[in-house]
C-alpha cells in the first residue's frame, strides 16, 4: 500500500498483551524491576501496567504450544474515542480480517480487535491513561 492512502491517524504502538505461565512472576519482574504501576487487575488471571506512556497487559495462559512466550496481540493507540470506529470503517473497507467489533470497555477504554495478514492479532485502542485526548471515564 502507497504511503499516500488517506487513513485514520493513530497515536503509535504503545500497548503490548503478553501471555504468561506465571503472573505473579512477571508482574514483580514488570513492576518490582523495570518500575511499572498497576493500572487495571480485573481478575486474578489479568492485569494491566502501565509507565505513564504505555500500556503492559499480562494474561494469564495454561498452553502456549511448547513455546517459552506466545503474544496475545499488539495494540495501536489513537489519541480519541471516535477513532476507534474510523479504524474500524477504514480497515473493513480495506478487507481485513476482523476478530471483533468496536466495544467500550469498563475502563473507559474503547477498542476493536483484528488480524494482519499473517495472523497476528493487533488491537485498535483508545486507552485514557496513554490516548492524548482522553476524557476521565468518571466524569
């Protein structure tokens, strides 16, 4: 695809979701040694980090394949809600594959799940800790 494409902006690739055996493990190696802060622990399988300009999301996996690590996805961050759907239109007109439909998140997040032409799994994510023109949700 040509660079001059007109298409959505979007803000970068500052979220990442990683599958792992032991959350306790990786959280303290995240959290204790590299200096993230929890942002998020919706369960006892799942938490999300957070340094201030992006987002680590830890999920909790009983079968990676024999693999030592396996990527849940990638997430590409826009600065607004509302561009969470223009990806989504801009994309599906393009045919790609996609895994879901835009959904607001109780977080106040709001994002989209497809997949690239190889099968990795790539989030489209308005997220308001790290989205330059995030509301505070509670308002």
């Amino acid at each position: 695809m040509s660079n001059l494409l007109p298409r959505p902006k979007h803000a970068g690739l500052r979220h990442v979701a990683l599958n792992v055996i032991n959350l306790a493990i990786m959280e303290s190696f995240y959290v204790d040694l590299l200096g993230f802060e929890v942002e998020w622990r919706p369960d006892d399988e799942n938490v999300y980090l957070c340094s201030g300009v992006d987002n680590l999301a830890l999920h909790v996996v009983r079968d990676t394949g024999g693999k030592s690590q396996t990527l849940d996805h990638i997430g590409i961050i826009v600065d607004d809600m509302s561009g969470v759907d223009d990806w989504y239109d801009f994309l599906t007109q393009h045919k790609v594959k996609m895994a879901t439909k835009p959904k607001t998140h109780r977080d106040g997040a709001r994002s989209f799940y497809c997949y690239d032409p190889e099968g990795t799994v790539l989030q489209v994510i308005f997220h308001p800790p790290i989205s330059a023109g995030a509301i505070n949700p509670s308002a």
